[in-house]
C-alpha cells in the first residue's frame, strides 16, 4: 500500500503530494509546450508535415515518436542522477520508494521542463499537430503506465501489454539501475540494468565498490 503518512511528502501522504506536483507542474508544462508548438507551427517558426503531402514519412514519425522519447528519457533521466541535480530537483520524485499511478509525473517543475523538453524535436523534424499530440501523450501517459503497481494488463489470464513497472520499482528502490524504458534496451547496453535477480544485484554492488 502507498504511504498515508511520511515526512517526505508535503500534503499529507503520497498519493495528495503526487497529485498535486502532477495536476499543477506537469499538466502545466505539459499543456505550455502543446501550446508553444502549436504556436510554432501555426505561425511558421516550426516545419509542417501533411499526410497528403508525405504519407509514407507521416506514418513513420508515429512509429519513430515513442524511440525517440526513450532516447531522450535515458539520457535525461541519468543526468538527473547528478547529484546536485539529484538533491534539489529529481529527490521529489523519488520522495516514491513505492510507486502508484500518481508517481508517474510527480516532480519538480525544473523536472518537468527537462522530462517533456523531448517535444522540441519537433522544431527541427517537419511533422504535424496530430504528432505533437500524440508525442505528448505517449510520453505522460507512460509515465503513468510505469508506475501503476502492476506489471502488466491481462485479458483473460493472457498478457497482452507491458506496463514495466518492476523495471522501473527497481530504479526507484536502488536508484542506479533502470534509468530508460523497456522499447530499447539502454540499460543493458550501458550496463544499468537490474532485472531483480542475484547476480544483477551483485553487479550492482561491485559497480558501487
């Protein structure tokens, strides 16, 4: 169960202290770079990208967007590991030893800025306000699905979508494992991973050694 008490948590418990950094800062910033996009493009700062005009290149931003932000999410999120970084600006997060579907966007507001900042890539690819939209979904409503509590959807005792969230419930218990997502596996390949097992976990205290 979540925290209903704890000196980390600002407004009475987790789940109040989760919902008001996601409901104010991160529907904010969310909701402000949507809106400078839109601006962008409809004003002429930012390319435009029409289905009739390039179909085949539309459907592929779609299908590169969620890549992206998992590129873009590994390395962001390890500097955040910085510690200046780390102790004023990424620690509110953390404030969630045990996470829940509030977790997912509870952060600082400088957090937030870095977190959603992947939206810019829009400034330099040519794409459309559908993409924009769907970019800025997918990178939120992820955040949420890693942090449900649960590991993945089932529909007739048959799993039919990862949620990663014990991927990630490792991160959030020994903070230097699991940085990225589970579409690409950058942990692995820069040795961050921890799947829960012994021998990750002692690869984990020689890397602290």
């Amino acid at each position: 169960p979540l925290m209903i008490k704890g000196r980390q948590f600002s407004l009475g418990g987790q789940i109040r202290d989760n919902m008001f950094w996601s409901l104010t800062s991160g529907v904010g910033v969310w909701s402000l770079y949507e809106v400078i996009l839109f601006w962008a493009m409809a004003n002429g700062y930012a390319p435009r990208l029409t289905l009739n005009g390039n179909p085949i290149f539309f459907v592929f931003c779609l299908l590169i967007t969620p890549l992206w932000i998992s590129f873009h999410f590994y390395w962001t999120h390890r500097l955040l590991h910085w510690r200046p970084l780390y102790r004023w600006v990424h620690s509110i997060h953390h404030r969630n030893v045990n996470v829940g579907p509030w977790s997912g966007i509870s952060m600082h507001p400088l957090e937030h800025l870095v977190f959603f900042s992947s939206i810019f890539i829009h400034f330099v690819i040519p794409t459309s306000p559908l993409h924009v939209l769907f970019h800025m979904q997918h990178q939120a409503l992820q955040g949420v699905s890693s942090h449900t509590g649960y590991e993945s959807l089932l529909f007739k005792d048959k799993k039919i979508l990862d949620l990663g969230t014990f991927h990630h419930q490792m991160h959030h218990r020994y903070f230097e494992v699991n940085y990225g997502t589970l579409e690409i596996p950058w942990d692995k390949w820069f040795g961050t991973f921890h799947d829960g097992t012994l021998d990750a976990h002692k690869k984990l205290k020689d890397r602290r050694r």
